[in-house]
C-alpha cells in the first residue's frame, strides 16, 4: 500500500492580540480564570484587511517555496468562516499562490472538523495518484459576542499542509474512529456574524464524542493507547485538551500522563481557538517543542466539530521529519506581534462598514504578503504586495 500523509505543513497568525488580563481588566473578573481555568493567555486578532484567504495563502506560502507548485492539482480549504456562500475560499487562494489553472479547488464545512475529512479524502486520493498532491487548508476567524460566556476563547489562525505519497514529516495511518450525532451546541445561521452555543452542554458533547470516536478507533483495529507517546485535541480553548487527555486515559483504562499533551497545547494558549486548524496548531506545537528525537513515535489526534461529528486518528513522524519543519518562521510570526488595548481590540472585532454599490478600500494593515484590498461592487479584491 502507497505511504500518505503529511509532507509538510505551518501555521500562520494576525500579527495582533489582545491578552486576556486586559480582557479580564475590562471586566473586572480574575485574570487567572482565563490564564487557569480556560488555559488562554492571548486571542488572535485579524484585521479588517485579512480573513480566512490572507491567512491561508500565509500559512501555505512557505510550503509553496520549499516544495514547488507543480504537482499539486487539488486546494480543498476548510473553514467555518466563509467569506462567500457560493464561490469557494480556495479559488481566491489557488489565485494568490499562483497555481497552476489546472487545479480542482473546494471549501468544506463541519464545524471545526472538515480539515480532518479533506485530510483523510487528500490521502486517499495521492494514494491513487501518487504523482500528484493536494493542499489542505484549514483557516478561521473564531468569533463570539463582546461579553458573551465565549468570549475569551477567540482566536484566529490558518494550517496549509501539503499531503503526498511522499510523508516526510507524518505519515497518516488507515484506521479510524469516527462519530456524528446531530445536536445543538455550537451552530452559526446564515444571518449571523457570531455563533449561537451551549458552552457546557459542548464540552460534555465533545468529551463523550471522544470517546465514542476512540471506542470505534479501537474495534477498527487501531493502535493501542499505550503505543501513543503523544495525543493532540481539537482545542477551543487549552484546558478542554488538558481535560480530553484525563478523560480519554481513564476511558481507554490508563494512568493519566500529562506530558502527552502538555507541547501541543503551548502556540494555542497564544493564539485561542482557530476552529478548522486548532488541532492543525496544536500537532505543528507538539513537532516543533519537542525537546526529543519523535522519529517513528505515534500521535493520536482526536478532530471534533460541534453539530457534531468527530473523528480520531494516527500519525507517525517520519525520519527527519525536523528537516520539514518551520520551527523558526512559527516561532518569529508569534514573537513578532502586538497587543492592542481593549479599545482598539473593539475595533478590530466589529466588522468593517463595507458600501454594498461601491467600493471599500481597506487600508494596508496585514503584516504579511496578502491582503483584502478593497471590496468593490460585492467583489473581494485580494492582492499579493509583492506583485504590486
Ligand atoms: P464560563 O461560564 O465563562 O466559565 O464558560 P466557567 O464559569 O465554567 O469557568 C471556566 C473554568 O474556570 C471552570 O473550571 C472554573 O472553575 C474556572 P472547570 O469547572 O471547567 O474545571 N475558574 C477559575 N479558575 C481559576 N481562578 C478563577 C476561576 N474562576 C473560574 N478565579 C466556556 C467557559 C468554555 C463554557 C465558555 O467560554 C464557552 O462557552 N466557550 C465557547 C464554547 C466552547 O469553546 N466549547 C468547547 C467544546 S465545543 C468545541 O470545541 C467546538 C467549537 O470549537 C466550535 C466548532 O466546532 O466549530 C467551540
């Protein structure tokens, strides 16, 4: 059977944030029930001239310099954070990355889950093309109401991953445990800009979709818990991951191990929720904080979406899979950023006033190479600086 899996892959985040001791400040509530007891220090901030393409086209960039654009003839982009209900986020991004036209490109929507399909559906596919490859992105602007109970597990953040039969960095394993059930504890109607959500009635949802989607793991044939040396979580927030390795180990019969989760959870506690791409963050956060050689050791990761639908899943890191790494560009688009106080951190957050007949210059603010210029006559207009 063709190896798939993960040649590469990274991250990109706004170049803003807003740190939850102002947050707490502003609300006059302790600042460690956010830094404790939801495990978040920052929220990542777009600004009114980025969205789910700048993003995407970020995170992928580097993918695309290293390993050139030939060979990929698929763009799947998953995301909760559309920006059009009909045309596709990935032609804009296909686009900007300068792709060859010969290229199938599709947005995919569950919740903070379809990134996991695209993935499984990317390996499928190169396993009967093996001369071919497949860009899965998976970007999203997390965003709940000023002052709701969510409001402290924002965030934003895009994962570009390059799949092939050439797994330099993760091979993905064959068995999985998948879960659905259709219910209420997250959703977004048409109309609105924010999500509608049952905070606890989500998490208890999500912790027991973990473990319905790692029983039917198991009666697949999955590895064993204990052949795991690392687990990663779909991560709205930190502490729900902490909360997901206990509940998992006791489940599955185990000692509960923290440093099995402790590396993946370190960029999203800076960056919050980015819906598609929190699990994405956390597994580029276990590769690139190792302190370890992870050659040949098994990660589990575990993918929900609130509605819901869950999958759990392995991985195996490759020999020299640090030679794929982005370690130095994830670590200086973290370092490298700004916080804003909480007026300016409202300001961000509403959205821009955009004249439905005319045009709608936004000015240029988005620290990387693409930007949304302007909207004009309802048509989003991105540009790459570079060209310019
Ligand atoms: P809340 O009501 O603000 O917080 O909601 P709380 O009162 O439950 O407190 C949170 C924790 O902080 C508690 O700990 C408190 O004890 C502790 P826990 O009981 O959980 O162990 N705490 C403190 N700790 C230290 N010092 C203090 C202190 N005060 C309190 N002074 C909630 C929190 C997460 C529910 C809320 O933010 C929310 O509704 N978030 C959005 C929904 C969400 O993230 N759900 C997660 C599961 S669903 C999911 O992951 C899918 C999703 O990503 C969407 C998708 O799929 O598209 C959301």
């Amino acid at each position: 059977m063709t190896r798939t899996g993960i040649e590469a892959l990274s991250f990109y985040t706004p170049h803003r944030y807003i740190s939850l001791k102002t947050l707490a400040e502003h609300h006059g509530i302790d600042p460690a029930k956010f830094s404790n007891g939801i495990g978040q220090d920052m929220i990542a901030l777009p600004g009114h001239d980025e969205d789910i393409v700048t993003m995407a086209a970020e995170a992928a960039r580097p993918i695309i310099e290293k390993y050139g654009r030939d060979d990929i003839d698929t763009v799947m982009l998953a995301t909760e954070t559309g920006i059009d209900q009909s045309k596709a986020a990935s032609i804009y991004v296909h686009q900007l990355l300068n792709l060859q036209s010969n290229c199938r490109c599709v947005e995919l929507k569950q919740a903070c889950y379809s990134a996991t399909p695209a993935l499984q559906m990317a390996c499928s596919y190169v396993a009967r093309k093996p001369n071919k490859k497949v860009l899965v992105i998976a970007s999203d602007v997390a965003r709940y109401d000023l002052d709701s109970s969510g409001e402290a597990t924002q965030g934003a953040g895009a994962v570009a991953m390059l799949v092939s039969s050439q797994p330099k960095t993760l091979e993905i394993g064959t068995t999985s445990g998948v879960f659905s059930e259709d219910i209420m504890d997250f959703w977004r109607p048409n109309d609105r800009r924010t999500p509608l959500f049952d905070g606890k009635f989500s998490a208890l949802r999500y912790l027991n979709a973990l473990v319905e989607a790692w029983k039917d793991y198991q009666v697949n044939g999955g590895k064993s818990y204990d052949e795991f040396s690392h687990f990663c979580y779909h991560l709205p927030f930190s502490r729900m991951g902490d909360k997901a390795n206990r509940h998992l180990a006791k489940n599955a019969g185990h000692a509960l191990n923290k440093e099995t989760a402790e590396n993946g959870l370190l960029y999203n506690r800076i960056i919050g929720n980015s819906y598609t791409a929190s699990l994405y963050i956390a597994l580029i956060s276990t590769l690139d904080n190792a302190k370890d050689d992870l050659t040949g050791k098994s990660i589990g990761l575990f993918s929900y979406g609130s509605g819901a639908s869950a999958e759990f899943f392995d991985a195996t890191v490759s020999k020299n899979y640090q030679e794929h790494l982005f370690i130095n560009r994830h670590k200086d688009i973290l370092n490298e950023r700004t916080a804003v106080n909480y007026e300016e951190y409202k300001e961000l957050w509403n959205a821009p006033k955009v004249n439905p007949e005319g045009e709608t210059i936004f000015s240029d603010e988005a620290r990387g190479r693409y930007r949304l210029a302007k909207i004009d006559d309802n048509k989003r207009i991105y540009i790459d600086k570079q060209a310019q």
